[in-house]
C-alpha cells in the first residue's frame, strides 16, 4: 500500500515585507536601529518574507491557528472537502498558548465535524513529523484522507516590545552596549511567518500528478550535544536549560525567558556535521540512496549562508547533487521554519517545476538540539 500527497497548499500573510521595512514593522529595541541587521541580511540572502502584523497598525491579523486554517481552506476542491477529513496533523514551533494543543484549535478554526487531531512538537522539524503522523495514518488504513500542516508566526515574538521589559532591567549594561545578546537580536532578521498544508490519500490524482511518498527518515543527535535554538528557556554556565516555569513573572520579562535564541557558535560548528553529514551517511546504507537518483534536492536553509557547507558536506560523504538540482524558495520567502518544506513543495508541485517520474529528496534540518530529516518522494 501507498499513500499519495495529492493537494499542497500555502498561505503567505499579508504583502511581502522588504529588508528595509522590517525594523519599522518589529520595531526599534531602546529606540536604537539594530547593529546586527545589515549583517545578518547580507549573510542570510533574504530579500522578502511575510508577517502577520498589518503594516499600518503593526498588530497582527493573523494568529497560528486562523493562519494555519487558511491553508488548510486552499485545499478544498472538487475532490475534497473538509466534512471528508480523516485526520488533520499539525506542527509549529510557535502554538498561540502552551494549552490547548495547535491542533485542536485550528480543528475549532476550521469548524469541521469530529476527525482524528493530534499536534507535533519541536521546531523546523515540527511540519515534517507531522507530515509523517498523516502518512503513515493513511498507509496503515487508519484515515483515507489525512492533512499534515507546518506553520510559523514567529513575527509575534520578534517584536520590540517583547524585550522592553530586559531593556529596562539592563539599562546600564546597555548604556555601555546598546544592543540585545547577538543570539536574541540576529534572530529578530532570519524568521517570518506562513503557513502550509497537504492533502494525504491512499489513491493518487486520477488526472493530474501527485507525489508518492517514499519514506520519510528522522533523527536525532540530542545525546551529543546540548539545546541550541530554544525560547521560553534561559541557558546556565553549564550549558543546561532552566524552563520557563521556574522563574517568577518579573523575572519572565526582565530576562526575555520567552524569546527565542540561539548559540550562534554552537550552530555554525556542528550544524552540518551532525544534520546532514551524519545520517546521511546512515541514510544511505539503508536506503542505497545515490545522487544519481535524485532529480531535485528542497532543503531547508535557514540562510544562504549554509548553502555552501551543504554542498561541501554532499560531497565530502560523496553524495554532490549539481546546484542546477536544488530547488528552494527562501530569498522570496523567507525562513518560515516548519512550513518552509511545505512552501517549497508547493512551488515545485502546482508550478509543474517537477515532473512525472522524478525523484524528490527533502532535507529539514533542525538546531533546537541537532535533529534532521530526510524526506524522499517520486511523482506519479
């Protein structure tokens, strides 16, 4: 038995935001222009991404679930509709509140009958495992129709007024350096907000072509190596994260407990090594994978600054797919974390950018602790 992504969907918020427009947009912290923007724009290589804030007000019009359910929506045609769904899995970095789960809410946005709900966790790699909970529903016979979505609205959390209350508490640190921690400021330039959906069945289009999923491949190298990107923790001199739920209220805000940061050094050292590097090399002793067989390779980038170490880490396993193979969206969207895979199989899909017969290798990978996945798709 196979299972068939026959609908993909993306709903992008809003007009695209300029890099000129962003600090207007998010706002100034202690009413001084970002000195870490214009690098952090020059390496990344993004020039557009979405928000959900209307650019006159600066408020959002959007929240995770109401945008989550907009793509869901562009799904529905003739050879679908919401009363018929099976299962909805979603996943999110970012969920509007810690209870209830995203899915239920964006079941209750949605208003459809009673379907089988269920929410994934984590980060980028949030969309992907809830991509395989509705594949292997579908593949296993529990649901005929599943929707897998991966959506982002991190431009909730990147405004100014989230570090007000830090700015406040360190005014005279900042006196002497008047800029946030580089690992919660650089941030503030990379993220953006979109949401994407899929359509899962057993069946594929009777007249028009839909992406087999092949297998999808996760891992996880927590073991090694500590938390590198998180949010609504504070890392000590030991390298351990104190959650959220031990400090006080005062001190939430005083130390931004709740905005989301990341060990920049960290990142750019083993980034490559052990998300793409390691079980790749793993991957392709189980699966005998070549690049010869790969007609397009969609990875998740959440810069073009590692687009250059990807490809020197496909080679040095043996593995160089040719630039003119790989397929990615992000200088005109943005990283969308968890949706981005979702928004460049769009592309690639309604755009006929691949056709029948080829052969789709995703990479998301994933620095909240080093976490990767490898999705592998043939069109049919």
């Amino acid at each position: 038995m196979n299972a068939y992504i026959n609908r993909i969907a993306a709903y992008l918020p809003n007009e695209p935001i300029a890099n000129e427009q962003m600090e207007q947009l998010l706002g100034t912290v202690n009413s001084k222009p970002s000195r870490s923007k214009r690098i952090v724009l020059r390496n990344n290589g993004i020039q557009k991404r979405h928000y959900v804030l209307c650019p006159n007000t600066g408020q959002p019009r959007y929240n995770n679930a109401s945008l989550t359910a907009q793509a869901v929506r562009r799904l529905c045609g003739e050879q679908f509709a919401l009363e018929q769904l099976d299962c909805l899995s979603v996943g999110t970095s970012m969920p509007d509140q810690l209870m209830p789960n995203h899915g239920v809410m964006v079941h209750g946005e949605l208003g459809n009958p009673a379907c089988e709900v269920v929410t994934t966790a984590g980060i980028c790699l949030a969309g992907t495992t809830a991509l395989k909970y509705a594949w292997m529903s579908v593949l296993t016979g529990q649901a005929e129709r599943a929707v897998a979505t991966g959506s982002e609205v991190a431009s909730l959390v990147m405004r100014s007024q989230q570090f007000e209350a830090e700015t406040a508490a360190r005014i005279q640190a900042l006196e002497e350096n008047p800029e946030l921690a580089f690992e919660k400021d650089f941030l503030r330039w990379m993220l953006s907000d979109a949401a994407g959906a899929v359509l899962i069945q057993s069946r594929p289009n009777a007249e028009d072509i839909s992406l087999r999923i092949d297998w999808i491949d996760v891992f996880s190298y927590a073991h090694e190596l500590p938390a590198c990107m998180y949010a609504g923790a504070v890392k000590d001199e030991a390298g351990k994260l104190r959650g959220w739920s031990q400090f006080s209220h005062a001190e939430l805000g005083a130390q931004s407990v709740m905005a989301v940061k990341q060990d920049v050094k960290l990142l750019n050292s083993n980034v490559v090594n052990y998300c793409l590097v390691k079980p790749l090399q793993s991957l392709r002793k189980k699966r005998g994978l070549s690049a010869e067989q790969i007609d397009w390779f969609l990875p998740h980038m959440s810069s073009y600054f590692f687009e250059k170490p990807i490809a020197e880490g496909l080679a040095e396993i043996g593995m160089a797919i040719p630039a003119e193979r790989w397929f990615t969206n992000l200088k005109e969207r943005g990283n969308t974390g968890s949706a981005s895979i979702y928004l460049m199989l769009e592309e690639i899909f309604n755009q006929r950018v691949c056709q029948k017969g080829q052969r789709l290798l995703c990479f998301v990978p994933e620095s909240g602790r080093f976490s990767s996945a490898f999705i592998h798709l043939t069109v049919v």
